[in-house]
C-alpha cells in the first residue's frame, strides 16, 4: 500500500469513526447505568470495558480489511476474466 493510499484510508477511517464514537458512548452510558456510578471506580471494571471495546474495534478492521482484500480479489478475477475472452 502506498503512502498516499494509506493516508486516504486513514481519511476515510477517521470520517466512518465518527458515529462509532457515538455509539461507543451511548453503550457505555447504558452499561454505566445499568451497572450504577460505583462501577466507574472500579479499576477491574474500567479495564474491562476498556478490553471489550478495543476487541470489538480490532474485529471491525479485521472484518473490513478482509472485505477490502475480497473485493479486490473478485476485482481481479473478473477483470482477469475478460482479458481470457
């Protein structure tokens, strides 16, 4: 991956993060509620939330980086099959 595609993926990255953060933050208010203020004070509890998130987001760059490389796969047998014809 180039420079400049990295950069442009990055761009993209950060405007599609947006409404995630959003989300993040009202699943954790929800969580926090449901669990009482104490729950905030607890270090194993922060951790834990911490862990949860940072999980999911890594699975979502898995899932999009392998939709990304299937994509471009299916891009270039189909391109590959027109060139056979």
């Amino acid at each position: 991956m180039s420079e400049k595609e990295a950069e442009k993926a990055v761009q993209v990255l950060t405007k599609q993060l947006d409404p995630l953060a959003v989300s993040v933050k009202a699943a954790v208010k929800k969580a926090v509620a449901k669990a009482g203020d104490e729950a905030l004070h607890d270090k194993g509890v922060k951790d834990t939330m911490k862990k949860v998130v940072k999980k999911a987001v890594k699975q979502a760059v898995k899932e999009a980086v392998e939709d990304a490389q299937d994509a471009a796969q299916d891009a270039q047998d189909a391109k590959s099959e027109k060139n056979e014809k």
